[in-house]
C-alpha cells in the first residue's frame, strides 16, 4: 500500500512542475447510482444485496488531462432486521484518494470523453444491532472508468463503474457501482 501512496505523490509533484498546471482549475462531483455488493464471512457463508450509492468527489485538473481526487462514497446503508425489539442495520463506505486520467474525442477539450481513475480507499463495513455495534476497516486500491460529455469548461456529465473491495476479520466485501456523475469545475 505504501507503495500507491509512493506513486501518487509522485505523480502529484511531477504534475506541479509542469506548466500547465498553472492553468488548472478545480472540481466538484456528485454521483448517484446502483451498488452491487458481495459479502463473505468465514464461517457464515457469502450474500449479495443492491443499494443506492451516493459519492462526493472533488480534486484539481492539472491540465485538460490530468487530475487527483479525493472522495468519500456511500455504497450499501441498510436495515437488515428490524422486529419491532431486535434490529440489524448495516453500512458500507469508504474515504479515498486518487488520480484521473481524461481524453476527449476533441481538441477544444469539450465533447465527448473516457476517464480512467485509480487510487487507495479506505473502506469501512458498521453493523449497529439491538446487541450491540461494531466496524472492520481496511484501505485497498480502488479503480473505475467512465464515459461521457463536457458541455462547457465549466460542467459535465458522466456515466461511471467503479469497483472498491475491503476485508478484514475474515470479511470480504466487493461493492461494484454504476453511477451517473455531475462535476462543476471551478
């Protein structure tokens, strides 16, 4: 993991050297969309649920092409039972820090385009129960693609997939988001 961390802040550094990253600007993402989520546990076997997700993203483009992200996103928060006495809620999310990668069809830098993005995502899986509660946190590479069209400098539109996995306590969880994103740049 710390060798993620290594080449993202090189990456980073040697974005700030360039010249076009005095004409950078920043941004701000929403995205909603569909998580798909896979839960193993030793001893207690595998499931598959799907919930709303919700992320909040924002970082800077260094150029037309590159930039680094941080987000916090909300894959899976739900009631699991719930009898009037007993209950089980659970919630799946994660804090992250990335790069992106953009290239439109274009040379105005609008239009159409496909990004890639990567980083490191520190997950965390909170059960609250009648009986009690508890989390499990795990930091894990993250990585996703998207498609779509900036209508101007300042705003665009995108479909995304990204795939985030955590595991710890003998826990494995893999949510799989589809995701319609609205960024502003600034």
């Amino acid at each position: 993991m710390k060798k993620m961390y290594s080449v993202l802040a090189c990456a980073l550094a040697l974005s700030g050297l360039s010249s076009a990253a005095v004409a950078g600007e920043g941004f701000i993402r929403g995205e909603a969309g569909r998580s798909d989520i896979k839960f193993a546990a030793d001893d207690i076997g595998s499931a598959k649920d799907k919930d709303t997700s919700l992320s909040l993203r924002g970082g800077y483009w260094f150029n037309k092409n590159f930039a680094v992200e941080g987000h916090y996103s909300r894959f899976y928060d739900t009631s699991l039972y719930n009898d009037g006495t007993d209950y089980a809620d659970a919630e799946l999310s994660a804090i992250g820090l990335g790069v992106v990668a953009k290239e439109h069809f274009t040379d105005t830098g609008l239009g159409f385009f496909i990004q890639l993005r990567a980083g490191a995502a520190r997950g965390k899986v909170s059960v609250d129960t009648s009986e009690g509660s508890g989390s499990v946190t795990s930091t894990k590479p993250y990585y996703g693609i998207g498609a779509g069209y900036d209508f101007n400098r300042n705003f665009g539109l995108s479909l995304n997939y990204d795939h985030n996995q955590g595991s710890g306590d003998g826990i494995k969880i893999t949510a799989n988001t589809l995701s319609l994103g609205l960024e502003a740049r600034f």
